[in-house]
C-alpha cells in the first residue's frame, strides 16, 4: 500500500393563502405566515414536489399530451382487455413501465393528459379500423393515470397530500397551453365562442375529463375517492369552470384552497356551492315543487286559475330554469351521468306541453279551463316525481344505477324499432283503398290509420291478433305477409333483443357494484359545485335574479356587479348560511364531544348493539399509543410493510424516475435525451455553483469514471426500488483496473470512480472492480475519494484489495455495503464516519488500513452499527492494521462474526511500533466481539460521537443527509 498520488486536500395551518405546491402567484415565502414549524416541515415532505418548481416555467400540456400519445401507441398494438392489462406479466412489462416513465412530482397535468388521451382513443374507437386496439389503449391510460394518481397518494400523506391530489384533480388546465402559435391559431378557430373568464377559458379538469370518459376504474380508487368526499364535504374548496352561464360573476377567482370556517366570513355565499349542501337545497327545492303539484292537482276542478296552480307554474318554471342551467354548465356529457337526469328532462317537456296546453285552454275557452288539457297533460307527470324522488333519497342503490344505465340502451332500441314500426305503418297505409274493403264497401268500416296503429301495437306486445286476422283487408296477399313479418320482427326479434342487451347491461353493472357507486358519487360531487351565480337564487327567485341583474351586467363594471350579486346572495340565503356556519364552526370547535352519564349511568348508544365496532375506528389513535403501534407493524413472515411496498417498486421510496433539469444516463437508450455512459453525462456537467444531478437508469455501465473539481454540489442517483438500502439498486459502475496494468503508478489511477471534486451525494450506485486476487501489485480500487463533504448512501462497493479509497476531508458512508479481503477501506487522512453498513470479508486478510502517520493528521475511522459477516471463514480476518504509526479506527455497537479473529487487530510488521495506534471498540456483540484482544488495543468508556467525527453543525451541512445517519 502507497500513498497516492495527487492534492491534499396538524394541528393549525395557515390556509388563509392558497397553498400550492407547484408555486402560486400568491404564495408568501416560508416561515412569513406563522405556520408552525413542524406543519412547515411536512409541507416539504418532498422537496421537489413542493417548492422546486415555484420559478419554473410551468409544463407544456400540449408536449405532454403528445408524449403520452405516442408512449401509449408504442406500448400497445394488440386488443387487451383492462383485467388482461391488470395481470402481473402485462403489469411489469407495460404499465409499470409507462407509470415509472411518466410519474413526474414536479408536473401536475400527467393524469389530466392521460385521460385526454383516453377520451381520443375513445373516439377514434368509433372511426377507425383499429376499433378494439384503440379501447385497450384507453383502457391503458386510465389504468395508468390511477397508478399515477396513487403514487401521488402515497408519496404525500396529510393535508398536503390532499391539496396535492386537488391540483391534479380540479385545478383547470389548457390542452394548447405550450402550443406553438400557428397550432393554437389554426385549430382553435374552429371551436365555439366561450364566455370570457379573465384567463380561465377553455380550461378542463382532470375530474370532469375521467367523468365523461367513463372512467370508473380511475374515479373508484383510493385516491380519487379522497378527493371526491374532501370536495363534496366543502373541505377543498376552488372556483369551477364552465363552458357557459346564464348569469355570469367571474370578477373574483378562488384557486384551490383547504377550507377554514373560522377565517371565513359568517355569511359566505361560496357555501352554497359545497355538493353536500347543493344536494340538500336541491332536494328540499324539488319536494317544494312535488308538495306545489299535489296540491295543484287536488285542485284542479277549479274553474278558474287556482293560486295553488300558479305558484306551481312560477315555481316550475324557476326550476325548470335551474335545470337548463345545469346541462349547459357542463354541457349534455357530464349532466347525462347524474341518475335522474332522465326523469328531468322528462318532466321538463311534461311541463313546456303543459304551459302551452294552458295557454290554449285560457284562449280557446274564454277563461273556463276546468278540466282542461293542460291539466290533463299534468297528471303525466306524477310517475316521473316520484319516481324522481325516489332516486333522490337513494342515489347509491344499485337498482337506480342499473335502471339509469338501461334507461340508455332502451331508448336507443326503442327508436329503432319506431323507425322500422313507421315503415311498416307506412307500407300498410297505401295499401289501404286497394279493394273495395278497405275503401268501405259492403258491411265492413273503412280502415284508418289509427286502427292501423293500434293494430301493429298490439301485435309487436303480443296483445291483440285482430291485426292479422283483418290484414286481408288491406291487400290479399301482401297485408297478411306484412303483418306476420312484422309480427316476428317486433314480437319475437326485438324483444329478445331487448331482453338479451338489458340482462347484459345490467350483469356488467352488477359485476363492479361499488365502482359504479363511486362513479356516481363522482359525478353528483363535480356538477354539485357549480359556477353559474344563477343557483345562488332559489326558484322563484332565480327567474326575478336573470330578468334584473342579467341586463344591468352590461351596464354597471365587474366589480360593481361583483358586490350587488353577492349582497343579493347573501340577504336572500341568510339564515341558510347562518346556520351553516354555525354547524361549520362547531364541528371544527368540539369535533368530539363527551357523553354525559345519566342518574341510572346509562349511556345513549344508538338503537345498533354493533355500534362499538364502528366507532372504534372513526378516531385516529393518539399520540401516547403510537409507538407501541409503530413497533407492531412488521409482519412476523418477514417482510414489513414498507419493505414490500417497497418492492413493487412503485412505492415512497422508490427513485424511478429523474429530477427535473437532471442528466439522465440510459445505457438502453430508451430514455429520450439520455446519455449512454456514466462519462458523458458527467462531461456535460456544467461549471456552476448551483446543484446538479445526474440520474442513471438500471444498467451495468463498464467504465472508467473520472469526476473533476467543480464549484457547485453534484448528486449522483442511481435508480432503485428502496433508496433506504443498497438491495434494490439497479445502476452499477464496473471496472476491472488494477496496479498490475504497466502505466497505472498510482492506487488512484485504478479506481472504478474517481472523484476529484468537493460537495457530492451519491445514492444508491453499485460500484465494482472485479479484478479480483493478486500475488503482487493487487491494488484495484473501486472508490478513490479524493476530496472533502462527500455522502454515499445506499450504495455497493464490491472488489477484493484497496476497495474503497478514504483519502481526503470529510466523508460519510451510510446503509451501504463493502465487501473485500484486504485492506479494503483504506487511506491517509479522511475523517470517515461509516454508518450502519454491512461489511463482508471475501478472504482472509484486513478491513481497514488507516494511514494517520502524524498526531495532528485528522483522519479517523469510525464504524458504528456495523454488521461484520463474510464467506472468508471462522477467525480469518482482523478489523485492521495500522498503514502508519498513528493509525486510528473504531469499531462500536457493531455485531462480528466470527470470521473476525480473537485479537481483533493486527500489526502492520515487526519492524512498526504500535506505541500511538488508537483502535478501540464500544458495545460490540457477536462471536467476533469475544476473545482476548491485541495488547495495543482498549473499549471505549463511551461511543465517538459523529461531531468528534465530522465536527459540529455537520448534520445542516447539504452533503449530509440526516435520513441516513
């Protein structure tokens, strides 16, 4: 051994701002809004998710839309089905994949552009020859925006997590936003003219894009359902988009935002678009006009108007109002999804037919219109709202969901069979006046086309057969033959078909129960948060709001119009908001309130004997049973829980995918603007004092690397399942140099990694020198650390002489593994603090061989939670011997094997005294720990601490990183 060669050298957070992760406008610098520092911390969970991107230019949704279109085209050529994608094969070979490539923390619209690219392929499904290649690529976006979607999730606990899940989910986004010019130009001018919304136009959520595609794998998932019942209990709060209002205010905009009773105002009109308060105002607004029906309808025999019926007509009409509102916010697509949607629209043409009717009943009767036809039309109506009330009281019971989905296939064979009923109509009518029988001669009445109707209707339900028995009378020969071919069509072809087609849809619907119940949800939340200010009003209300207030929106400014809407919303909903924020205040205030005991101790526990069961886990466990629970969490079959979410590679710990602005290395060169080696990327560093990373993808990359000084950090990241160990590493760095090679005069000069530069991280990175054993000049490094603040973490240094090269400053390797049989952690004057590393020997020989040759050289070696272990044999290795004089090592609360020898600690020859060597050791366990020791060797009264190490304030340093250590 030589010396080398070269330089010596939560419970109160502040949401009175929106609070964005990827940087809002509004924002205030850390630490200015009195948040507490440990809610604070929280908020930086991950640095890159949560602040990194505040100054950045935001991502082009218009490349990443593109992008994933042709990642989605190259992945899938073939048909699949979703539970064929879902199978474990195409699981590690295609989604997994495509969810590793696209999971970006720092670009929020990924789940939006995967669901645009769903609803393409969708559509392309109906015009295509590729009809059912295209349903499994929209099947694969979906799948993999949930995965991408989950991620999120789970890299994101607590409420930030929640506002994390929010931006994706409603937060608008611009499909052409990062478009060139002539592409936005050019395509857009085709499209209708939209309402001006002060820069929000044109913009879509991720939520409302999952709803009209169907999405229901997507919307059923963990994370998605959070949302949904955070935005339908009003907990996230933000100001929804729309493609049209009647009664526009758009002067004031709210981004998205966690909602705080107590910082809002007592009347606040932004209240009554929560869903859950939407939802009661809308069913107590329809069982007023249900109770104004009854009792027109009991009054009906009036000769005259009734006021009953006129406040039913006002009322209906201010309803009928709110429902054309709701269609046309979101457009027929998404209002088409709620259940009763049907039954709406139903009424709502009852209705119109009905005001006409009366009209006529007022103008063609002089004023007499009892028993009129308008009332007549009424009473259709009266199976529709109830039935609609119905639906109402139990919008999660299957059997509406499955009457909802059937309503559509019905109708649409209904209208086909009319069409072909019309021309079997038609064809039987000009037959009619043929002979003389039908034209009235003899005994027999003369055929209309009312009883040519009622005929045919009566055949197609199997009713009647007088049809086929008179369909002589309409031509001898071809009226019979028409009537019996209808009679199969209609009788026996189409009902089997209706039959067979509602069974189907309703055994799909029944198959995914809970599915469909979330989607529904899904959809009642989002139309529930509405934009149009018209909703503000109740009927009737609603109708005297648009005939004033529309026509003075032209003449007064937007904010004056701004004031005079919410001064109206607010004195007209007063107490509704009143109490509102009463139950609001007092739920934030006493969220659990304790039962008081009565004089016979009883306790009121509701009428379920079970209700404990329940009860136990609506509350979080508190904080003074946390650690007993924390200790409980490893399963006794040997995999804990965060070690197998850990290898799905999918899961918090995972680093898959690159940092933003990092240099990627892929040696398959799959990785779009990737470099093939290790070398190049390092190359293409540039010489500055901000931070850089280099990213390497899994691969075995054979070469030399050589890294020179330069003025900024540089962190090195190698791809891996679980960053919190080397096990799961996939990069590896290999070389086979040693001193053998002629022109190699130096240790350093065979080093696998070479670093000459301060300030670096390295993680998770395999790195080796397999050169292997050597009589003479065996010296084949595979870290040569030649500089100060270097981290490596979760890393893998594999070789057999000299295999890592401690040489210079400060330096820490933690989680780690070394292996080697000689001298293989080695040099002169680094400071060295090895943490909780695994060492295996491969041979008999030493681990270290510090080179502290003077009483004033810093260098030190501590191992602490070392696990000693090897393939060597029993006693066949020392924890190492001194290169020079001063030599100084420690070994504490470390377990040996026993291929460590009983001395423990070797000379280095005869001929070098031991007198100032400094190896010590501290609450060592293990065979290897027991044994008469060297003479020149002591315990310790107490352990080293990291500062007598790496001096002190060394853990705020940036090359430090506490997670480890």
């Amino acid at each position: 051994m030589e010396q080398a060669e070269g330089p010596r050298t939560p419970d109160l957070i502040d949401w009175s701002r929106p609070l964005s992760p990827w940087g809002d406008g509004d924002a205030e610098a850390p630490g200015a809004s009195g948040i507490d520092p440990d809610l604070e911390a929280e908020r930086h969970i991950s640095a890159s998710a949560t602040g990194s991107i505040s100054t950045e230019i935001p991502p082009s949704v218009y490349f990443t839309i593109h992008r994933i279109r042709r990642l989605i085209l190259a992945s899938i050529d073939d048909p699949y089905t979703l539970d064929q994608l879902r199978e474990p094969r195409m699981n590690s070979l295609v989604v997994r994949p495509l969810v590793d490539r696209l999971y970006d923390p720092d670009d929020p619209t990924i789940v939006y552009c995967l669901l645009a690219n769903r609803i393409q392929f969708l559509r392309q499904h109906t015009s295509t020859a590729h009809q059912t290649v295209n349903v499994s690529r929209a099947a694969l976006c979906e799948l993999v925006a949930s995965r991408v979607l989950r991620r999120y999730h789970e890299d994101h606990p607590g409420q930030i997590g929640l506002l994390i899940l929010a931006h994706i989910l409603v937060e608008g986004f611009d499909p052409f936003q990062g478009a060139p010019e002539e592409v936005e130009s050019e395509c857009r001018q085709l499209q209708w003219p939209i309402q001006r919304r002060d820069g929000h136009e044109r913009k879509l959520t991720a939520l409302e894009l999952a709803i009209i595609s169907e999405s229901k794998v997507f919307l059923s998932s963990s994370a998605c359902q959070r949302l949904v019942d955070a935005v339908y209990q009003g907990v996230v709060t933000y100001t929804p988009l729309s493609f049209v209002d009647i009664l526009p205010d758009h002067y004031e905009f709210i981004s998205v935002s966690l909602y705080e009773p107590h910082r809002a105002p007592i009347l606040d009109e932004r209240r009554m678009i929560v869903p859950w308060i939407r939802r009661v105002t809308e069913f107590c607004q329809f069982l007023t006009l249900v109770a104004l029906y009854m009792m027109t309808m009991v009054n009906r025999s009036s000769p005259s108007l009734s006021a009953w019926e006129c406040f039913f007509a006002v009322y209906t009409a201010g309803w009928t109002l709110n429902e054309f509102a709701a269609i046309i916010e979101h457009g027929w697509a998404v209002h088409s999804q709620t259940l009763w949607s049907f039954l709406d629209i139903t009424f709502c043409f009852i209705f119109s037919c009905y005001v006409f009717a009366r009209i006529y009943d007022v103008l063609g009767y002089g004023g007499v219109i009892a028993d009129g036809y308008g009332v007549h039309i009424l009473c259709v109506a009266a199976p529709v709202l109830l039935t609609r009330v119905a639906f109402t009281i139990m919008p999660d019971n299957i059997v509406f969901i499955a009457m909802h989905a059937m309503m559509k296939d019905f109708t649409l064979l209904t209208f086909i069979a009319i069409w072909c009923f019309a021309g079997f109509l038609l064809a039987l009518q000009w037959l009619i006046g043929s002979n003389a029988a039908t034209s009235g001669a003899g005994d027999k009445t003369p055929l209309t086309w009312f009883e040519t109707c009622k005929w045919l209707i009566w055949t197609w339900f199997g009713l009647d057969g007088t049809g086929i028995d008179r369909s002589s009378d309409f031509h001898p020969i071809l009226g019979p033959a028409l009537m019996i071919a209808f009679a199969f069509l209609g009788n026996i072809l189409f009902l089997t078909l209706l039959v067979a087609l509602l069974s189907n849809t309703f055994s799909k619907i029944i198959a995914d129960a809970p599915a469909e119940i979330q989607f529904r949800r899904a959809v009642i939340t989002f139309a529930g948060v509405k934009s149009d200010s018209i909703f503000a009003y109740p009927p009737p209300f609603n109708l005297l709001a648009l005939a004033v207030l529309l026509p003075l929106k032209s003449a007064l400014s937007s904010r004056s119009f701004h004031s005079l809407n919410v001064t109206l919303i607010r004195a007209l909903n007063a107490p509704a908001l009143l109490l509102i924020s009463a139950l609001e205040r007092q739920r934030i205030a006493h969220p659990r309130r304790a039962r008081s005991q009565s004089v016979l101790h009883w306790n009121f526990s509701g009428f379920n004997p079970h209700g404990d069961i329940q009860a136990v886990f609506k509350a979080e466990p508190p904080p003074a049973v946390e650690p007993s629970l924390a200790a409980a969490v490893p399963l006794e079959v040997g995999v804990s829980v965060d070690e197998a979410d850990a290898r799905k590679c999918g899961g918090k710990f995972a680093e898959t995918r690159p940092p933003r602005h990092s240099l990627v290395v892929d040696g398959s060169g799959k990785e779009p603007d990737s470099f093939p080696t290790i070398n190049k990327a390092i190359a293409a560093l540039k010489n500055t004092t901000e931070e850089q990373t280099v990213f390497v993808f899994p691969g075995t990359y054979t070469e030399q690397v050589y890294i020179p000084n330069h003025a900024g950090p540089i962190t090195i990241q190698g791809y891996t399942c679980d960053t919190r160990s080397y096990k799961a590493n996939q990069a590896t760095l290999t070389g086979n140099l040693s001193r053998q090679v002629a022109n190699l005069t130096s240790n350093d000069q065979t080093a696998t990694l070479r670093i000459w530069s301060d300030n670096m991280k390295i993680y998770n990175l395999n790195i080796a020198n397999t050169f292997g054993q050597a009589d003479k000049n065996g010296q084949a490094l595979a870290v040569s650390a030649q500089k100060t603040n270097l981290g490596f973490y979760g890393c893998k240094f594999t070789g057999y002489q000299d295999t890592i090269y401690a040489n210079e400053g400060r330096q820490i390797y933690a989680k780690s593994y070394i292996n080697g049989a000689v001298d293989f952690v080695f040099g002169l004057r680094a400071s060295a603090w090895f943490e909780t590393c695994d060492i295996e020997t491969i041979g008999t020989g030493y681990i270290t061989a510090n080179g502290r040759e003077a009483a004033n050289n810093t260098s030190f070696y501590v191992f602490n939670n070392a696990k000693v272990n090897g393939t060597s044999g029993k006693a066949s290795t020392f924890l190492g011997r001194p290169w020079r004089q001063f030599s100084r090592v420690v070994f504490q609360n470390s377990e040996l094997g026993d291929v460590v020898k009983p001395a423990g600690w070797s000379i280095w020859d005869k001929t070098q005294s031991t007198d100032n060597v400094f190896y010590k050791e501290f609450n060592n366990k293990g065979p290897g720990a027991a044994g008469p020791r060297a003479n020149f060797s002591s315990a310790l009264d107490k352990p080293i601490s990291p500062v007598t190490v790496l001096g002190k304030g060394f853990e705020k340093e940036w090359w430090v990183d506490p997670s480890y250590l």
